[in-house]
C-alpha cells in the first residue's frame, strides 16, 4: 500500500454517526474514511485481523484474571446487508473460546412472554469476552415499529430503554461497537439473485426477503429514528456502507480494534511467583 493508503483518520471518528445526518444520504458504495482499493483493503484486512487476534487474547487473559471487561458488537443491516460475512470473517479471525455469538430471529413465544431485553441480557458477554449480536435488540424498533407488531405505545418509550440498558452495560465494563450496515436496494436484488441462482446458496434464501423490499422507506425511517435518538456518547452508532464486502469487513475490524485498545488493557500480572516457579520447574 503506498503512501496515505489506508484510513485517513481513525475509522470509529470516520464511520460514527452524526447528529442531524440523513439515512437516505447514505451512500453504501462509500468507503468512508478509507483511501485505497479493494485489493488494498484485503491485505489491511489480513495484517489488521492479526492485530484484532492479539487484542482478544489480551482481553480473555484478563478476563481469566477476574476483569469485567469485555466488548459487545452489535450488528443491524437489511437482509444480505452482510452481518453473517461479518461473523465469518471478522470474527472468524479470533479465537471462538473468547467469543460470545448470539443471533436474534423472530422472538419465541417464551421471549414474547417476557420484556424485549429479557432475551438479550440472557446472551450478553462476560468478562473478557467478545460478544457479536447479528441483529439484536434494535429489531424492536426495527421490523416491529415498520410492521406495526405491537402499538405505536409500546415501541415508542423502547428507545429511552435501550439508552437505559446500554448505559447500564457500558458503566460495568462492556465496550459496546454498534453497526448498522447499509446495503443499496440494488446491491440487495443482485445479492438475492445469486441466492437464486445457486443451490449452494439455496438455505439462505427466504421468501420474505422480497416482500421486505416493498417496505424499504419504512425501513429507511425506522433506521433514522434509531440512529437519532439511540447514538450516545457512552454507545454511538457508526454507519457502515456495505456493498463493498471487503470495506464492510475492514471498517468492523478496525472499530473493534480501536474498541479494545480504547480499554488500555496490560497483560495480567503472574499470581505466583516466577522465579520459584522456575526453579521448582528445573528441578523436576
Ligand atoms: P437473516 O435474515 O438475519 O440472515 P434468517 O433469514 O436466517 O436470518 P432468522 O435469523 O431466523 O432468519 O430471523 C431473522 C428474522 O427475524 C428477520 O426477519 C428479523 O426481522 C426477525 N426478527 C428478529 N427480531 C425480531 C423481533 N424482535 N420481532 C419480530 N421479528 C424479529
């Protein structure tokens, strides 16, 4: 990569949602913040995925020495938005022993029985873990508010809930990296088309999934009330184009990078006494 490749600034001050920005500026072909191409982009990514390995490891090191400290990704993003590549890719570049991964469907009628952060908080990382949302408790101001699942009544006061909650999860030591991935409607139709088009790709293909496109303003409406009135200084939103896998990719990495150093984390001191250790071990 040459010279001034690479992220122009850091990518959480680059990607971060900004008040008063508008959903449908949004342009998911951006690599914003990023100055290269995709060929660029796949070498960081591989060189940085290194870096993020290291960084777990210092995590669930000082997780097995009792710290509450630990990281929760929150991905949301439209159907074929990306979040599964994320998953596998990003996250497949850890080690799985420290990683939390927990996807949300259509609730059961056990989790419908029960506050809407009842199953989410049943999920949440422990100390020194990485934990990955792929799609999470935003759904129920997401696909509930667009379909109308429950009244206007009960949806609306869920925004100053999840502040609440994530306020709560950020002041006992959780670092929350929220993502809301944005495909364009074309990207999605060819994304879709391939599901279509390859029996390899069959089991991800959903019926629904169409239908979900007829509701693209809604969706774009319920995302900017989301991003407005859920972006907070202790759990910002950062924005992230996703029609470019590789940038997708490569944006998640880094937060999660810059989310981990943020935590200033030293490896944890020996609980023995090194130099006994030593000898008893030459010894033996
Ligand atoms: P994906 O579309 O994420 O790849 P999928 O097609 O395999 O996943 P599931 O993971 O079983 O499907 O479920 C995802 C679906 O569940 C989405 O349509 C999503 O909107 C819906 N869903 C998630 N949370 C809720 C909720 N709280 N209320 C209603 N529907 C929800």
């Amino acid at each position: 990569m040459g010279r001034n490749r690479g992220w122009q600034s850091g990518a959480s001050e680059a990607l971060r949602w900004r008040p008063g920005a508008t959903v449908t500026d949004i342009d998911p072909r951006a690599a914003t913040g990023f100055e290269g191409d995709a060929s660029d982009g796949r070498r960081l990514l591989s060189k940085r995925g290194k870096r993020l390995s290291e960084l777990q490891e210092l995590l669930y090191a000082n997780g097995r020495s009792g710290s509450e400290a630990s990281v929760l990704l929150v991905l949301q993003g439209m159907d074929t938005a990306g979040k599964g590549g994320i998953v596998r890719h990003v996250i497949g570049m850890v080690d799985p022993q420290g990683v939390q991964h927990a996807a949300f469907g259509k609730p059961t009628a056990e989790e419908l029985s029960h506050d809407f952060l009842w199953r989410i908080r049943r999920e949440l990382p422990h100390g020194g873990q990485i934990g990955v949302f792929d799609r999470s408790h935003y759904e129920d101001v997401l696909v509930v508010r667009v379909h109308g699942l429950v009244p206007r009544s009960r949806w609306e006061p869920r925004y100053d809930a999840i502040n609440g909650f994530e306020a709560e999860l950020a002041g006992s030591g959780t670092t929350l990296v929220k993502c809301a991935m944005f495909v364009s409607l074309d990207e999605q139709r060819e994304r879709l088309a391939k599901r279509l088009d390859r029996p390899d790709k069959y089991w991800k293909f959903n019926p629904g999934d169409i239908d979900e496109r007829a509701f693209w303003p809604q969706y774009q409406d319920a995302y900017q009330a989301m991003l407005d009135r859920t972006s907070t200084d202790v759990a910002p939103w950062h924005v992230i184009p996703a029609d470019r896998k590789w940038f997708a990719r490569l944006a998640v990495t880094e937060l999660l990078i810059e989310a981990l150093q943020s935590q200033h984390l030293d490896w944890p001191p020996a609980d023995f006494d090194v130099r006994e250790q030593k000898a008893r071990l030459a010894a033996s």
